[in-house]
C-alpha cells in the first residue's frame, strides 16, 4: 500500500518534468532552425544546364598550339567538350543508356541531339560499333537515307550486308551523315549505339558537353569524379520529426555562421586552397571570408574569398596557363569544378558561391582559372555543401 501511494505521488511530476523536457526540446530546434531550409538539396539538383553563365570571356592558349575563346554569358557547356573532364570525371566512361537512366527528366532524343553523327563519316560508324557491319542494309533505315541523299539506289542492295557493301565500294565509307534529316530517328535507330562507352567513339574528346543527349541535366552530385564516386554525395538531410536540427548538419554541409570582410586578418583556420596545396592555405592580410559551424570536421574553419587570395594550380603541360594559379576554394563536387567564395558582403550576411573550371588534354590540365558561374547565393544560418 506504501509503495502505491508513492507510485502515485511520482507520476504527476514525473509526466509533468517529462513533458516540459519535450516541450523545450522541440522549442529548441525550432529557435535555431536555419533561417534557409531549401539550400541543402540545391547541391543534389545541380547540373551543367542550372549552372549559371560564365560572367567574364577569356581567351587560353594551348602549348599545343590550340586556342579556346570564351565569352561573358555563355553556357559551360557550350564552351566545354568531353576531352577536358579526362581527368576530372567519368563523363566519357559512360555510355547513352547510363545518361539516360542518371538522368531525372525523360526526354526523347534523336540522333540530331547527338553531336557524334555531325563529326563521323560512315566507315567511322561501322568501326566504332561493333556488329554494324554484319547487318543488311535493309535492317538499317539510316544507312538507306544517306545513300538516298547522296543519290544513290539502294533498292538491289537491300539483303547485302554493311561490311560487305563498303568492302566492295569502299568509296561509301567517305559518306558523312550531314545529308540525313537525322531528326527522324531515334537514338536507337543505330543497334548497340546506346550502350557504348562515349569514349569508344571516334572524336569524343572534341564533343561539347551539350551535344550528348541528356548529359547536362544528370545532377553533378551523380557525375562526382572518380575519387568522390564511393561518397553518397546524394544523401539526405538529417531530419528529427520533420524538423532540421541546426545544431548537428546532415554529412557533408555545415552552417554559414559569419561572413567577414578584408578588414579580418589574419586567418589560421582556413578550410580552403587547392589540390596542388591543400585545403588548409592560410591569409595573412585582405582576409575576408566565412566562418562556419555545425560540422564537428570544420566547426569554426574559414573559407577565404578567392579575390584575395590565389593558389597554385595546374598540371602537366598546361600548368602555365593563367600564370599557373587559381583562387582558392574547396572541391565538394570532386575535381569537375572547384567551389569559390566571392563577393563577401557583412553587411547583408551575403557571400556567393561559384563554380570555377578548367580545361585538360593529354598532357595536363590548367588551373581553375575559367569563371566564375554562380551557383547559389548564401547567408548567415544557411546550410552549405562544404563536402568531406
């Protein structure tokens, strides 16, 4: 009987304290909330197509002897092409049935999308698809249209086979397809081309980025480089009951708590630089950059504004290139474009975070020098892909 009343003595302020530890709790997440919720899948929906247009032209020239032009307000991926991402991504490892199932919007392309077609003449097509050549001509709409354009009657050829059509004239294998209303066929018009790898194909490297059917839409977070590919860049924000906890960011983000301008100096705790030099490139003077927190690997770590400072860059051959530097910044992404911070602004909390990228050939790869293209404009509270 003793030990009941006691139960019962217990059990008010025992759901009482019980419920003003929930209230509390609940409150507390609410009142340090990030003032910006939507930041955090920005980074998952990013793509070559969202990507914001260069904002400064320039011209680079190549050891080789190559000259790339650019101008303000163009599209990146108007301007680069499949060979500068060699060493940076798996862009060309893919083949067009892997774009087309990364790919979140579907669309229907033909083989007009398909820079490749524009560039080959038809022996490059039989040599670069393997089986092509063991097929009848009446089994290959596209090959009837372009003897048809050049003039040709193909109606007594129709059971001959590709291979042994151009070993008998091999004068047809001269043929280029810019004759062909390639509109009207799919890209499944040409067996096994959906499933070769792009850089099985001849002049790959000298495709834009927008001439691959479906590649500018696939999310950069998919299309990470090779060293980031193990990474789950994708992953979710860590939610409790629907409401983001502030205090401890989902993996790979943190919160932008201050943004500080030249006056700072110095900063010892940086979180920026670049691959030749580390991620860790201390500033001495003309300082500013952000602080952030809630990210047990960067709590307080700065990220320096790349106007004030510059780091080395580049490789090979085209290390050169820019004077051989680049502004500092991080590589959340991997190494397909490298994140700066510009435009710090204390008094609006502001700072920009841009995408600026590089061109690579065989011999190297020159400095992230070619920007900058806005990627998203933060302030203080929001939360940020810093990476890992």
């Amino acid at each position: 009987m003793l030990k009941l009343k006691l139960k019962e003595r217990l059990k008010f302020p025992y759901f009482f304290c019980l419920g003003w530890g929930i209230f509390w709790l609940i409150n507390f997440f609410l009142l340090t909330t990030p003032k910006s919720l939507g930041n955090e899948s920005n980074f998952s929906n990013l793509t070559f197509e969202t990507l914001a247009p260069l904002e400064k032209g320039g011209t680079s020239k190549f050891p080789t002897g190559e000259v790339r032009t650019w101008k303000a307000g163009q599209s990146v991926s108007d301007i680069l092409n499949l060979g500068d991402f060699r060493f940076s991504s798996r862009f060309h490892q893919l083949t067009l049935a892997d774009i087309r199932a990364l790919n979140k919007t579907k669309i229907s392309y033909t083989l007009a999308n398909f820079g490749y077609l524009k560039k080959i003449n038809l022996r490059q097509l039989v040599r670069d698809i393997e089986g092509l050549q063991n097929l009848k001509i009446s089994q290959l709409p596209l090959v009837q249209s372009l003897l048809k354009a050049e003039g040709y009657d193909f109606s007594r050829i129709t059971q001959s086979r590709l291979g042994a059509l151009l070993k008998a004239y091999p004068q047809l294998g001269d043929l280029s397809f810019k004759k062909v209303n390639l509109n009207q066929y799919p890209l499944t018009s040409i067996p096994e081309l959906m499933n070769i790898p792009l850089m099985k194909l001849t002049g790959w490297e000298t495709l834009k980025l927008k001439e691959v059917p479906g590649l500018t839409k696939i999310p950069l977070s998919v299309l990470a480089s090779k060293e980031r590919q193990h990474l789950a860049l994708n992953e979710p924000p860590i939610l409790m009951s629907g409401i983001k906890m502030a205090n401890f960011s989902a993996p790979g983000f943190a919160i932008l708590d201050l943004v500080l301008t030249t006056v700072e100096r110095p900063a010892t705790r940086s979180m920026s630089g670049g691959y030749n030099v580390g991620f860790g490139v201390s500033c001495s003077k003309n300082c500013a950059h952000i602080e952030v927190v809630g990210n047990y690997q960067f709590n307080g770590k700065q990220w320096i504004d790349g106007r004030y400072q510059n780091v080395d860059g580049g490789s090979g051959c085209l290390k050169p290139v820019n004077g051989g530097v680049e502004p500092t910044g991080r590589h959340p992404y991997g190494s397909v474009f490298k994140v700066v911070v510009l435009n710090t602004d204390e008094l609006t909390d502001t700072a920009q975070f841009t995408a600026f990228l590089r061109m690579c050939n065989l011999c190297g790869c020159t400095p992230y020098f070619m920007g900058p293209a806005l990627i998203d404009t933060h302030k203080t509270g929001d939360s940020i892909f810093v990476g890992f």
